[in-house]
C-alpha cells in the first residue's frame, strides 16, 4: 500500500523559506512523478509543483504553478525515496496545509484530496509577523 508521510512544516515569517520532504513507500518511488499541492481556507486546493523522473537521462522535470517560480523549487533524491519543495521568499498568502501527491504533473486537474493511495496527510505552513 502506498504511503506518503510528510515532514518539514512550520511558522516562518515573511521572505522566510522552509524546506518541506515527503518520504514515500509501498511503491517504486524512481519511477514515479510526484506533486505537491496545498490547502489554505477559501481557497480550495492548489497545485504547487510537479516533478517527473527520468532514468534514461538521469534528470528529472519539473513545473510550476506562476505563482511560485522563481520562489518553489521540488527535487528528489530515489535513494532515499523522498521528494522536497523547498520554499524561499515566503508569502502570508503561502499559508496553508502542503500535501504530497502521488499524481503526475500532467494528470493533477479533477484529482481529488484524499484519493487513497495518493495523498499524504500534509504538513502546515503558516507565514505571519
């Protein structure tokens, strides 16, 4: 069975950054695309960052939402099945629960918060003085 447990959330204030991880098992984590995506009240789920593995190259790509680049930027590291977003320059309107998704970049639109096997538990972000 899949699982997602993410880590790294916290207070910070604003121009603060934070690096948040996701360390996956249950299944083959090189070979998957992996995303991250928040919640903040009001606004509904938002997709952050997607990241795709490529093994025949040996790199990776990524996407962004615009209202993070230049400020977001998502890795990982197979070896020790995890993915990261590390967040510089934070904004109070970043504040929110950050989850990890099991969802390709490319098919995150319609997918649900929640779809079992697919979401991690999150982990809260709040950027206030």
């Amino acid at each position: 069975e899949a699982q997602l447990v993410e880590s790294g959330g916290g207070l910070v204030q604003p121009g603060g950054s934070l690096r948040l991880s996701c360390t996956a098992s249950g299944f083959t984590f090189s070979t998957t695309a992996m995303s991250w995506a928040r919640e903040a009240p009001g606004k509904g789920l938002q997709w952050v960052a997607g990241i795709y593995p490529d093994e025949i190259l040996n790199s990776v790509k990524t996407y962004y939402e615009d209202f993070v680049k230049g400020r977001f930027t998502i890795s990982r590291d197979n070896a020790k099945n995890t993915v990261y977003l590390q967040m510089n320059n934070l904004k109070p309107e970043d504040t929110g629960v950050y989850y990890c998704a099991k969802v390709p970049w490319g098919l995150r639109s319609g997918v649900r918060l929640g779809l079992p096997g697919h979401w991690g538990r999150g982990t809260q972000v709040t950027v206030s003085s």
